[in-house]
C-alpha cells in the first residue's frame, strides 16, 4: 500500500467503525481517538506525536477477534496489527509509539506508584491479558527503545481519553496532522 492508499484507509475505517462502542468505556473509537489527539496538540506536540495518539488504537479496526475480545480474555495485539499496517505510510515516530503504546501501559504499572488504580475497568482487565505490569528486565529493555518516552506520553493520554460529551475538534481537523505524519511528506 502506498501512503496515499493508507490514509485512505484510515479515513474509511473512522467513518464506517468510529461510532463503534470503544470496549465498555463512556466514549465511541473515534471520540477516544480524537480525545488522545485534542490532549497531544494542547500539549503542544509536533505532528508525528498527533498522529501517533490519533492512530493509537486503529488497530482495534483491523484485528478479526470481534468486539467482544476483552469478554473472550483475548489480547488482541492490537498494537502489532496497528504498527504493520502503519508502517506503510508513516514515520516511526508514529509507527513505533503505536507498537510501544500497549508496553507503555505496562512499563507504568511497573514504574509508577498508583497508576493502576488509575485504569479503567477495560484497560485493568486488558493490562492483565498483555501480560501485567513488567519485570526490571522488561523495564530495561522498554527504557532502550528510541521512542519509549513518546509512547508513555501518548498512553496517558489513551487513559485520559475516554470523557463521556467532550467536545473536541473534529476528524476533519486532526486529519492534516496525519497528512504531516507521512513519511512521504
């Protein structure tokens, strides 16, 4: 696929399935999405970390496991699915925090006191099926990564995405920072 025919897709997967129930939270996908976004560029991010946080989860879009994965007690990899079909189009600031985002999740647990507390009842129960909070090795190596920090980053905001009636900016505005993503831009 050529980064044209990726966002493409992108723009497709947000009409059809963005309304979809984003798994037993308050907010939609695209609502999730754009929340992640809306905390990105207010915190002043350049493109490729807007993106990175708008793109987050697309994976859920892509996986064949069914809505109903977290009821099944199936890590859907979403992060994986997400990160191969990304890597098509954008830079690996976008791609690498999407693939880190869910080790993210992890490396907090393990690292910041009373973070899991903080998790919703989704997000706990998905922690647990990716593996836990992760051991000094895993924190180690996680720490190595090139973009690890960005992911930590954009996983707080993926917490704090989930505001019943919050109003964002719409697809249509935060399209232009998938656009500057690209890595053929």
């Amino acid at each position: 696929m050529t980064p044209t025919q990726v966002l493409a897709k992108i723009d497709s997967l947000f009409l059809e399935r963005g309304d979809s129930e984003y798994h037993g939270e308050s907010v939609t996908q695209l609502q999730h999405a754009l929340q992640s976004a809306w905390q990105a560029e207010k915190d002043g991010h350049p493109a490729s970390v807007i993106a990175a946080a708008m793109l987050h989860d697309v994976g859920h879009f892509l996986h064949r496991h069914g809505e109903d994965y977290l009821d099944k007690n199936v890590n859907d990899r979403h992060e994986e699915t997400a990160a191969r079909f990304l890597e098509h189009a954008f830079k690996p600031t976008v791609t690498d925090t999407v693939r880190l985002h869910v080790a993210a999740k992890r490396y907090l647990a393990a690292t910041r006191p009373g973070y899991r507390e903080l998790l919703s009842p989704a997000s706990a129960k998905s922690l647990e099926l990716q593996g836990g909070p992760m051991s000094h090795e895993e924190v180690a190596a996680f720490e190595r990564e090139p973009y690890f920090a960005i992911a930590a980053t954009v996983r707080e905001y993926d917490d704090r995405a989930k505001v019943e009636g919050l109003e964002t900016p719409s697809y249509a505005y935060f399209r232009k920072y998938l656009v500057a993503a690209l890595s053929e831009a």
